[in-house]
C-alpha cells in the first residue's frame, strides 16, 4: 500500500519470502507484552518481541507501578486483611462497571494470589506495610494500598481490603516492574528487536493469522510467526482521530502514554474483521491532591459537591470529566492544607483564597449562595461526623474555618509520576477500550469467533474494564491477561 | 456458516447462481431506505429494497416524525424566523457534540432548504404554524417546534431559529413520513421483497461488495447488486450483547424501535473490516413531561438542580441518564401542575407531596436540607426571574409554593408517542452510533477508505451525531444522508 498509515492485511500469498520466522510473535515491550512473552518462552516456543522505541517499557514503565491484587495475598495478609475472590470481584465488578465482563472479573479475582506469586517469582518486591490515606501515589514504599475499597459507595457492597499492591522502589514502581518482567521474558528466551514498528498483519487464505510486516529504519521487515502473533501494542490516546470518532470527551486533555499508543494494533485486529469494546472509555487522573480533597470539599461548576472526597481518585476524575466538564474545584481550610506534608502537595496552592464563602465564590465565579448553602451543609453536618449526602467517611470530615481557600483542578498540577508540563486542563486520561478477546487473549472477530493466530493483551484488548477504572488494574490485566494470551499462542499448533 | 447469527461474509466465488439480481440493493426499509432507494431509483438505477418485516416503516414510522431542518425554510419563513446555515450548524455543532463531523453538519445545514423542498415534493406536509414551548410532542398539528435553540447554552452561542419541522398529520407523524417516503420510491420504480432478512454481504474477490445473502421464510436467497448494497438497517437498541460492549448505560431501559434495531448492518460490515463511530452514544427519552419540568425544578438525587428545564427534553434525559444515574425527580407547586393542560399530562401524577421543603424531601428519601437549600434558592432568584445556576429563561421561572410535590421521572410515564409498558426505569433508549461513512454514504473501512459497493444511512451509520442528540436529527439525517447514499450507489459502476 501506499498509504503509510495504512493497516489493511497483506495476504500471506504475497508476502514472497519471510525476513524473520519464530513461533510466536509478540507486537509491544510493555507490562503485556513481556508477560506473553515469558509465558510463550516458558511454554516452548520461540519467542520474537517488537517494540517501536529503543527498548522494553512502554506506557507501563511510566506509571506509577500499582498492580490491583486480593483475595488473600500474602501482603495483605501481612497487613492484617483478610481477603477473599468473591469479595475482589464484588468489588471490581461495581468499580469497572458497568459493562465490566464478569467472566474475565472472575478469572482474575480466582487466581489473583497465583499472579501475585507469579509476579514475586519474577523478582517484583512488595513490602508488607499500608499506605492508609486516599493518594495517587504514596510518597512511601509501602507495598499496599487503598483504592475505593473503604469508602462509598464500595464499602458496603464488598467486604473492603486494600488491593493496591506497590513494587519497592526508591523512585516509581513501573520502571522497576517493567525491568524485572523484561529481565524474565528475556531468561526465559525471548528475544527482542527494538526500533521495529509493525504496520499489518500477513494472512492466510483460510483467516489464519501467520505473521506481520514491520519496519525498521525505513526498512521493510516481514515475520512469520508459526504459532500466534500476540498484539500488546497498547491504547489509542495519542491517535486523535480515534478519539474523535470513539472518545471525543478525552480529546485536549494530557495523554499518559509513552508517546505510542496510536492503536495501531487495535486497527490491524479491525481490519481483519476483529471487534472491539468499550472504546469510549477512559481513565481520568485528575490534578488534585487525593490528601487536600478528602479533607476538604470537591465542588463543580454550581458550587455543588458531586463525589465522596475520599474515594479512588480516579473515580473524581471520571466523575469531573464525564458529568462535570471539568469544572471542578478542592474547597478547603488552612488546617486541611496544613495537614498534608509540603512534599505530598506537590507544589500545588490555592487558587483563591478568601474570608468568607461568599467571597470565595465571587472569586471562583460561581454562584455565591450556592456555594455558601454547600459549605454551610457541610459544615453542619461534618461537625456530627456524617455525611448524609455523598457518605464520606467520619474521618475525613470536618467543617472548614475561615478563610477559605479554593485550588482550581484546571490550574494545572499533575501527580509526580507524569512528566511533562504541569500546565493543563486539569485532566490526564488513556484509553479502555480496545480489542474484544476471549479469556486465553484470543481475538475474536464480529461473530465472537475466534480468529486463529491472533491474540491481545494489555490496553491493546478490552478486558477486565467496562467503564469504570482502578488504579492497578491495567499492569494488572496486561500482565495476568498477557500470560495468558502468551501461553495460548505457544500451546496454537 | 452453521451459526445463524454469523455475519462472515460469502465469497462471491462460492455463490453458484443468484436467486435476483438488481442494480442496487437496499437492506432495510425505513426512512433512510426509503429515501436511498427514491434518489437510487431517480438516479436510473433498477432498485429493490428489503425488509425483515411486512411492509415498510421501521423505527421512522412509530416516531413522532420531526425532521431538524432549518437555514430558512418556508415554514420558518412564515413564522416570522430568519435563520441561516451558518447559525443552525453552530447550534448542531454545539448540541451534538462533542465528536460531531463538522463536514457533516455543514453540508447537512447548507442542504436543509433544499432539502425541505424534497420532503415537501414527496407530499410531506409542515404546516406554518409554530408550538412555542418545550416539548416531546406538541398536542397540535403545528408545523414548527424548538428544540432548545432558543434556551441555556445554546441560545447564546448561535442565533436561535426553531429548527423541529413536523409533518401535519392528525396522529404522529412518523407513520405519515414513511407513507409519503415509501410511496416516493415506489413510485420512482423501486420495488420491495418484505419479510426478507439480509444476513450477510456477497464480497468479489478484490473486497468489492456485490450483493447480500438474505432468508426470506426460512430459505436462503442471495442477491446480486450490480451497483451497490445500501445498508440502512437501523441501529443497535435491540442488542443487547451489542449494548453491553459499547453503550452499558443504555442496557435494561425501554427499548425506542421497531423490535428490529439488531445492529445486523453495522456487524455484516464490520465483519468485512468496516469502521464504527461513537458506538456508546445513545438518545434518552426521559419519562416526564416537558410543560411541567419548566415550571419547577428538575433536581437529583443529591436534591441539587443538574440543567435548565427549558432545554430539549433529550439534554435533560441525557445528563439524568449518563451523570445521574437516573435519579432524577420534577419538583413543583399546584399552580405548575395546573397549567399544563390535562391532556398534556399523558395521566403523570404526584409521586409525593407535602407542605414543606424538608418533609418532600424526606418522603423522596432524599437529604432534606439539600433540597430544601435547592428550593429556597430557586424560589430567591426566580422571583427577581433570574436564573444565575442554570440559565432558565425567565418566562419560566416562578417561586414554588407550597403544598409542593416531587414525581419521580422512574415512575414510569413516557411520552404518548411509544407504545408498550407505560412502567419502566424512566427512561426511553436508542443508539446512535454506527458505521464510519463518507459525505455520499460511502461505508469507510479502518484505512478511511470507501469499501467498493458498500453504502449506508441512518441509524446503521454515524452520521452527525457525536456524542449529543436533539430530536429531528435522526429522521433528518436519515433521509438526507439515506438520499446520498442511494444517488450515491446509483452512479457506481
């Protein structure tokens, strides 16, 4: 084809002779991607691993590293939790929801310990100790985490333990576990060429998946793949054409990613007839401080809170991208800003400040009686150490003594785990949706078949989310589900 | 294929002889079908349309009929309106959005007039008188309604002009459209095989669409279209496998088509590498009646006011359902209640009452200071006909008194226009997402390029609607993208 973007199939017959042959063939060196990796090298075949950039990573090794684990994990156990599948699953399905696949919820709430010991066994540390504070990212290296779980409206639908688990690290976890998974893959016998982007995929007359074509410094490189292509090649936030027509909302707002999530592996998959889900969906990491919030207010546009301050935060980013506009504020006190260590703010200040709430809304522009009654609500009711409207838990309330101070989430502070310029919308997203896969990572096409040779992973494919998000479930799904996906492609003959 | 819902397509190599033959096939008769196959036929095309059902109509004829036209009709002319392209792109940019296709609507609005007189040939009649207030269905027969123009946000972006044309018909007139539509095509030559069901395309070798396979009373057909397939199958409400993978929100709410909206077109194409847009967007007909909304408050589960209840009733459904969860309630006095005549009523009723703020609110079972904050409020600025939260137009703004009453919209009253079960979660769904298609109906696959032979329209495309919805637009974008889709196909060769 000429069209260099072009993702359309090239048929098997035309492809005259291959550059590369392995068994399996895994597209994308992230947390999926190494997973698969190891699990197909593991299972006997040999194993070849693309990736674009100069070495394994990708978004993963940018994230913060959280990993979501339960039902009873040695570290939880530790930090005093019991835990058990069918509570994580309670939990996941209400978080990820709706639309979140309950089979694939399941698969991974069952065999959670099992991945955790998979993912110990492959040198990835998690100190036995608990962060106990809504965050981002804990400024500790405590190895566990609460994400939603203890608070509304999770906390009474599912048996609350935190899932959270954290890789040790002096820096962030997901340069640490991308190095340990890669480190497998790699005993393990898979081998890499990095710099090499694949364009298609080559097919066999019959629908088989049988390798794909890659460039590599301007070169054009085909490679069979005897047993199984596995695509791990992440979301599509830095395509904005795919945002535009799937997720127009998460246009304009920072992309977390690595830079390469342009979904070309999810366009390949399409072109062979694959589908897809959700793909409207996204993770909101919203610039407020998870400490400053749950002690104060998060208020919208009207001067009306609309969440629980002390929830997940990703679910207030969610809640302010998709039902606010992102017109949101953190209303709070001295004392509550005073309360969060200097180093845990991140820099972040007020955004206004003033005597009373009145005059605080003038300041923001919003409507003064309506924040004024907002307050005033608040602060009755946090003095009986309730919260009738939104539930937020007795510990977190308290009512707010002047003066008064407003941070505007659009003033632009990110957490520390992103780099980049701290200036923005208030909002930095990536994307859920991707491939439709059975629960071995096999693509299915329209009809929910199966197209042979073909297999996703990782933000490639649709997995454990509907159109909720928790921290940690995407290294955790790319790596459980990547496993799987790697281990199927070995076993296809 | 064994699977009886498979959607692969046949090979036309594998099709030893075909049962017809015709120049264009159109699959579905409502009014995108019907207006593919008039322009296929005038177009000199030999044209046969298919339907699952026993004659035409589809999801077209049990709507109410309104069709979004503007740019200054006769019907607006004779209003007293000026209105320009210009103004009414600017509004439906605004409104359906955010992801509309900004080429779309621009030749959609710059068409309109044009497009009126096409309507008006084919015998549908608009009668040039105007209902002047927030409406799913005017009671009358006038001709002109407003869709929100003229109401927050949208009146001061773009100069407002009432945009919703409605046929003249002493019932609804969505049956009366698809008598004069269907009627048009048959009388520009096009003929009809009813209860057929298309369950696949017919590709060449080189990808190019050359017909459908369908099964008319249990036996299969095939059908060679020597010019083009126009898929104009409607949407996707009716699937509920479908739902659950791009538009979850929209699962377990009353279904808005004929039964018949199973997403078979968008799937027959996708299996061949089609490309969808905004598949998790959806129209939400909430359960209460416009008239009394204006004159009170439409409050959420938090008591809090969420929008303008001036606006069009779908912004209303939208925002209740994606950012409410449908917790939505109508909250007004007797005087409001009575000013709406009974038989606009459609027999909604008080689902509670009381003499106080805070007892509604406790029967509601909602925190009582919040609403009673929200009420005392609302009766503040509205008595100086101001609305400084949520932009109400003055004219209906009006301080509540007591005895006040609250009708909880998932009661269960929908508008008279939908037949069925009068009990239900409150709200009335269908899709809006589909098939990725070019200016002339030309089916797009992941590349972006046109899929030889392939056409679609209406519901079973995406046409322009992003992620917004204003009534009008469907039967509008229908018939006018429908018409370019069939002079489309009838120019191939």
């Amino acid at each position: 084809m000429s069209d260099r973007n072009s993702v359309a199939p090239r048929a098997a017959a035309d492809v005259r002779a291959y550059d590369i042959e392995t068994d399996v063939l895994v597209v994308g060196y992230g947390c999926a991607g190494s997973a698969a990796a190891f699990e197909a090298a593991a299972g006997g075949a040999q194993v070849l691993v693309l990736d674009r950039m100069s070495g394994p990573g990708g978004a993963s090794a940018l994230s913060g590293g959280e990993i979501y684990l339960g039902g009873g994990t040695p570290i939880q156990r530790a930090c005093g939790f019991d835990d058990d599948p069918a509570a994580m699953a309670a939990f996941l399905s209400a978080a990820l929801g709706p639309g979140a696949d309950p089979d694939k919820i399941t698969r991974y709430c069952e065999d959670s310990v099992a991945h955790f010991h998979w993912l110990a066994d492959r040198g990835v540390p998690f100190n036995p100790t608990l962060w106990d504070a809504p965050a981002w990212v804990p400024p500790t290296d405590d190895g566990l985490m609460w994400l939603g779980e203890n608070s509304a409206p999770f906390a009474e639908l599912a048996a609350p333990a935190p899932r959270g688990h954290r890789p040790a690290a002096a820096d962030f976890g997901g340069k640490l576990l991308m190095d340990r998974l890669a480190g497998a893959a790699r005993s393990a016998g898979a081998t890499m060429l990095s710099d090499t982007r694949a364009t298609c995929l080559i097919v066999a007359g019959d629908g088989t998946v049988v390798g794909a074509v890659a460039r590599r410094y301007g070169a054009e490189l085909t490679v069979r793949a005897r047993r199984g292509v596995v695509l791990t090649t992440g979301g599509f936030v830095d395509n904005d054409a795919m945002l535009a027509a799937h997720a127009p909302k998460l246009l304009g707002h920072t992309k977390v990613s690595a830079g390469t999530d342009d979904g070309s592996g999810i366009r390949m998959a399409q072109a062979l007839g694959a589908a897809v889900r959700h793909m409207a969906t996204g993770q909101v990491g919203i610039s407020l401080v998870p400490g400053l919030a749950a002690r104060g207010m998060v208020v919208n546009g009207n001067g009306q809170r609309f969440i629980n301050e002390d929830t997940y935060p990703g679910r207030i980013g969610q809640a302010a991208l998709f039902r606010q506009d992102m017109r949101t504020w953190v209303v709070l006190d001295e004392r509550a800003f005073e309360e969060v260590p200097e180093p845990q703010r991140w820099g972040v200040r007020p955004t206004h400040v003033a005597e009373t709430a009145e005059e605080l809304a003038d300041l923001m522009d919003l409507p003064a009686t309506a924040l004024a009654d907002t307050i005033r609500r608040y602060n009755s009711f946090a003095s009986r150490g309730v919260d009738p409207e939104f539930g937020k838990a007795p510990r977190w309330l308290r009512p707010l003594a002047p003066p008064l101070a407003a941070i505007d989430v659009r003033a632009g502070v990110r957490p520390p785990s992103e780099s980049g310029d701290r200036r923005g919308t208030g909002a930095s997203v990536f994307t859920l949706g991707g491939l439709h896969t059975s629960l071995d990572g096999a693509v299915l096409d329209i009809d929910g078949a199966p197209i042979p040779g073909l297999f996703a992973a990782g933000r490639a494919a649709s997995n454990l989310h509907g159109e909720g998000y928790i921290s940690g479930t995407s290294l955790g799904d790319g790596t459980f589900f990547g496993r799987r996906a790697g281990a199927a492609a070995a076993r296809t003959d």
